[in-house]
C-alpha cells in the first residue's frame, strides 16, 4: 500500500471515529435537554466533522 493512500485511509477513518462519537456523546447527550434529538444530532455530527477536520489539517511543526 502506497503511503498516500494509507495517509487517505487513515484520515477517513478518523472523520468517521470523530463523527460517530459527536453523535453519540453530545447528539444523544444533549437530546433530553434540548428537547429535539434530530437538532442535538445534527449538532454533534457537526462538532465532529470540525473535530475531525482540525484533527486531519494541523499544522506539525513549524517551517522557518
């Protein structure tokens, strides 16, 4: 397996732990005391795709 598409495989898989775990901890979490499951699920699929995107796309290390 080439090194891109290892790198590729591993960024999919960390929007998809990122995505399931927003959903489940603040989408189902936050349910009863939003009142609307559907909104507080969107909301924690939302938080983890940002989660996962600043996961994927910081910055290692500094170039002078």
């Amino acid at each position: 397996m080439s090194k891109k598409k290892a790198k590729k495989n591993s960024e999919r898989g960390t929007y998809a732990l990122c995505i399931t775990t927003g959903l489940i901890l603040v989408g189902l979490g936050l349910g009863p005391l939003l009142g609307s499951v559907l909104a507080s699920s969107a909301i924690g699929v939302a938080i983890g795709g940002v989660a996962a995107y600043l996961i994927n796309n910081r910055k290692s290390g500094r170039k002078s």
